[in-house]
C-alpha cells in the first residue's frame, strides 16, 4: 500500500505502509509497560515525574511498582484489552526511544528547533518542551512527518525520521515494531468526534473524514473525554482496538462539527471517495484547521447576543415628555399590552385622590416566530409618571418601533426628549460587583420556588414538545425532523445533541434540558 505525505512547496513524498494487515497477533503483555515522556532530543520517565499513565501522581506511586514486576516476568493477567494496551504502548515507546536517538544523532539538536519552527509556521525558533502541544502533537510529527529540508538531512537518507529509521539495518526493531512504526509513517492525523465513554479504559470515536467508528483503548483521555467531544489525533491503524499515537492539546466543542462536515463535504467534490491516502495529501490543510480552531478555543471571540427576534442586543433607554394625564396615556397605549385595561388601572400606584401617580407596563405581543412554543413575547417595558413616560427595550430595533408606536397612540401627547443607548458589555462594566452578586442570589433564590419551578418545567416541557418541527440554524434551516431523514443531518443533530448534555452541568439543568433519550427515540437515533 502507498500513501502520500505532504512534503515541502506542496509537493508530495511517497511514504510505504505496510497496511492494518502488517500488526501481527496474537497480542500477549508479558513486557513493562513504556508510555514515553519526551523532552528535548530525549525521553525519560523518572520516579519523581508524572506517571506515563495519565493519573496525575508521581511514577514512584503510581506504576512502577508494577512496571518492575513486569520486567520481572510477574505482569498480572490484565485481559484482553488491558493486555492489547499495554503491548501497543510498550512497542510504542520503544519505538519513539529508538526514533528520538537516531535522529540525534543523524540531525544533531539544531533540527529539533527547526522541527519547531516548521511546525508552527515561524522562523527561527527555539523548540519549547512546556508548549502545550510539544509532547503529545509535535513529537509524533516530527518523527514520522516531518520533512527534513535539503542540507540537513544526509542524501542517502530517506524522508522522513521514521521512514529511514525503517531502513537502518542496526534499528533493533522486532517484526511488530517495526510494522507498527510502518503504520505510524503512513497514519494520518484526523479530527475525531467521541460518541461513547468507558471512563478509564477506552472510548468510542468516529474519524469525521473517513466516517469509520474505532474503539480507542486510553486510561487517560477516557476519564476526561465526553461524548461529542472532537480531538485532533492519529489514530494506529488496525483492526479492532487501537490506541491515538499523538493527540492536540486543544478538545473542540461538539458544535463545532458543521465545520468539519463542511470541510469534507469539499474534499468529497475532489475525490470521489475519502480514504488515508487521501487525508495524507490534505494534511497540511487538516493541521491548519486545528491550530486555528485551537486557537479559537484558547481564546474565544465573545459571541453576538441577540434577543428573541434575532436582533443586536442594546439596551436603549427612550424618555418622552407626557402631556396628559397617566390615565389617559394608558388607555392610549393599552392595546400595545396584553393586559386588559382594567388590571393595568388595577395596578397602578394612586395618591389619596385615586389620582394615578405611576403606572408600569409591559409591551409584549401574541407568540414568538423564532420560538413557537411561546405564548407570548415581552418587547420591552413602560414606565410612567405625571409629565413622563420612559419605555425600555433590549435593541435599536425595537426602539425605533417604539417610538413610532407611541407616537402614533399618543401623537403629540408624548414628545421625545432623549435616547441613551448602552452596549451589554458597558452594562456589565458599570454594575458594581455587589449588585451582580445581589442580582445573581435573587435569582437562585428564585428558581428555588416551587411555583416558579413548576411554571419553567411547564414552558420547556411545551417547548421541547415542538422543538423537533422547529426550523434550526445549526441544521441549515431544517427541523431536526427533517434533518434526521439524511446522513449528514443525523451528524448534525447528533452533535446538537450532545451539546445539549453538555448542558447538565447548568445550575437548572434538571428544568431546562430535554429528556435526550426521548428526543433521539423519536427523531429515529439509535
């Protein structure tokens, strides 16, 4: 089998792979386990560093104990997947052992810094060991990707660390190593979206390109991974369970697959049908939409909060002067409410004469046209005593109907006087600490009502009753009954739902989020 790696100036390198087929079995753990630590031109993992499992505690506490053992011939039977784990990271590491010091000795440590540069598209860069995606991303691209410029790397050489390695007679590598280093040189990194988790033993992660299901066998990644979660990583190249063999340091969001479907959605006009071979050639493209989303992750460009018609959230305050009495205004302005007259009057703050001396009102319509469950919509909020009138609402939009709305009821009753707009982010800027705090504890305290409770739970219980006929952006434009009927749009569903459950950890979570299960039975997911 050939696959193509990128090589320099776009043009491509063939790499052999000797296939999935080339991973002999059975798999038996009768060796130490290795999970190498890399550092600069060098591995190590001494008693005092972080265990190469993953757990957070030092190796001298974690899993020496039982790598001695191992070494010893005592390895426990651990079953299958366990003992297939231990097998692939053990070759592993003695393979990025073995890799690491022929390239210090056929590159020298300036490659390393060049490496690195190239790795992050700059010049002149000095290689950073505590970079966030030095250890588990660069490395493993380094030593089997990398394309090491003319001058640098000797003639006779191949082109790549790993794939002259390969070709070095005195390399060491037994039959499984050396096929598993042959998958690695020919493995391309993908984005990966988890779908099951089996915390600290393994998940399940479909490759988004290839559209294939894989079960990764992972300690570490699988305590913190969870479903719809999208990683950038190379996956080894086998049948049955395998494990990542560099993973990003960055995990995407699941709502972020409309980007990749998009993406391959693009390849998929190119090639008639995606395979490794065809990832290897769009390398360079899949690592540039990692860093860039990565980035965007690290540091998230606020996003644009709108109100309910889907327009620029502002606060704009309007103040009219009131040429007649409130009693008269709010017969005027009574059909911009649904309240009956007689209950705003009701309402209405009197002075011992039954004179009214302040009155409020909400401006609300029927319904809502982006979210059909609602039965009404409050537009905004009117304020009124003698000689003013003070509407308030939460975009320039809606301000301007306003006007118009006041103007038309009340004519030349009510005169505009002045407008002050304010962004969210200046609101939050002039609230004192104190108050937010005030406001946030009125509010839980709140939500701890019975009657509020139940009134929420009714609303979203009618709300997610209709949401699957709801047209939805992040589906296209189509419900998620509609969407379901595709392959594509069950992806995209799929990952709206998982983002859903992301949502648990909200304070009201058990109010405001579906009941997943009854959603996926009745749009058809499994």
């Amino acid at each position: 089998m050939q696959l193509f790696a990128p090589g320099n100036g776009g043009l491509f390198a063939i790499v052999p792979c000797d296939g999935v087929s080339a991973l002999p079995g059975p798999i038996n753990a009768v060796d130490p386990i290795h999970v190498p630590q890399y550092g600069i031109m060098g591995l190590k993992a001494g008693r005092n560093d972080p265990c190469p499992c993953g757990s957070g505690r030092k190796y001298k506490k974690c899993c020496l104990g039982r790598d001695t053992a191992a070494m010893n011939g005592a390895l426990p039977d651990l079953g299958g997947d366990e003992a297939l784990r231990i097998k692939l990271r053990r070759a592993e590491g003695r393979v990025i052992n073995g890799l690491m010091e022929f390239a210090r000795k056929k590159l020298g440590a300036p490659a390393m810094d060049r490496a690195w540069s190239d790795f992050l598209g700059k010049k002149n860069l000095k290689a950073d060991p505590k970079h966030l995606e030095f250890n588990q991303l660069f490395i493993p691209w380094f030593l089997t990707h990398w394309h090491p410029p003319s001058g640098l790397w000797p003639k006779e050489l191949a082109r790549t660390v790993g794939d002259a390695y390969l070709n070095d007679a005195g390399n060491g590598l037994d039959e499984f190593e050396r096929a598993l280093l042959a998958c690695l040189c020919g493995a391309p990194f993908s984005f990966h979206q988890v779908r099951e988790v089996h915390a600290g033993v393994s998940f399940e992660a479909r490759d988004v390109f290839l559209e294939e299901q894989r079960t990764i066998l992972d300690q570490s990644a699988s305590g913190s991974l969870r479903p719809g979660d999208i990683v950038f990583a190379r996956v080894l190249p086998r049948v049955g369970p395998t494990i990542m063999c560099g993973c990003g340091g960055v995990v995407l969001p699941a709502e972020r697959l409309d980007v990749f479907i998009d993406v391959r959605k693009t390849f998929k006009s190119s090639f008639t049908k995606m395979h490794p071979d065809i990832l290897m050639a769009v390398q360079g493209q899949l690592w540039e939409l990692y860093f860039d989303m990565a980035e965007a992750a690290r540091n998230p460009v606020a996003p644009e909060i709108n109100n309910t018609d889907g327009d620029p959230f502002e606060f704009v305050t309007l103040t009219f002067d009131l040429k007649i009495p409130l009693k008269e205004a709010l017969e005027g302005l009574q059909a911009l409410s649904l309240e009956p007259l007689e209950d705003i009057l009701e309402s209405a703050e009197k002075g011992p004469d039954g004179t009214i001396r302040k009155a409020e009102v909400d401006w609300a319509r029927e319904g809502n046209k982006n979210f059909k469950s609602w039965d009404s919509t409050i537009l905004g909020h009117l304020r009124m005593e003698p000689g003013i009138l003070v509407g308030k609402v939460n975009s320039r939009k809606r301000a301007d109907r306003l006007v118009k709305e006041i103007s038309k009821r009340l004519k030349g009753s009510a005169v505009l006087k002045s407008t002050a707009r304010k962004s969210l982010e200046e609101a939050r800027r002039e609230s004192p600490r104190e108050d937010i705090a005030a406001r946030r504890s009125e509010s839980e305290e709140l939500m701890r009502q019975p009657e509020v409770r139940s009134q929420i739970a009714a609303m979203m219980e009618k709300h997610w009753k209709v949401w699957p006929d709801e047209s939805l952006p992040a589906l296209g434009g189509k419900t998620p009954r509609q969407a379901a009927k595709t392959r594509e749009g069950r992806e995209r569903l799929e990952a709206l739902l998982f983002s859903f459950e992301r949502r648990e950890d909200h304070p009201q979570a058990d109010l405001l989020a579906p009941d997943l299960d009854k959603l996926r039975s009745e749009l058809g997911l499994k």
